[in-house]
C-alpha cells in the first residue's frame, strides 16, 4: 500500500468534507471491485511454486525417494 497526500489527489472540495470526519489519520480506501488479487500472482511466487511442485512430483512418480527430493529442495 503507498501513502499518498490528500492535498495531491483530491479535490479541494471532497478534502474539506473528508476533513469534518478524520484529521493527519491514515485512511484506507478499498477497491471499487472488492477483487484483491490472490497469494503470489502479482509477484510470481504462484508460478514459480507450482512449477517447484510439478517438479517435485514428476521426480517422485519417476522413483525418487522422498529423503532424496527432500534434501534436494530442502
């Protein structure tokens, strides 16, 4: 989440209205759509532990051991 200042953003009129309801506080103002996205699509983490995963499992249907991929993904 990023910190903007309500006196670069908005205009004058609705940050005089916001001004009767809250002073120097931070406010969070969610998305109109609600739809935040899920765990590690932004990033890619999702990806990439999918990908780790199907790996891991291709290897153990291929005959390795579990102690083996163990120490080989930690």
């Amino acid at each position: 989440m990023i910190y903007k200042n309500g006196e670069d953003i908005l205009p004058p009129k609705l940050l005089h209205e916001l001004q009767n309801y809250i002073q120097g506080e931070i406010i969070y103002i969610p998305k109109k759509d609600k739809k935040r996205a899920g765990w590690g699509e932004l990033n890619g983490t999702k990806f990439l532990m999918l990908k780790r995963n199907t790996e891991i499992f291709k290897q153990y249907e291929e005959g390795r051991s579990i102690s083996e991929l163990a120490d080989a993904y930690c």
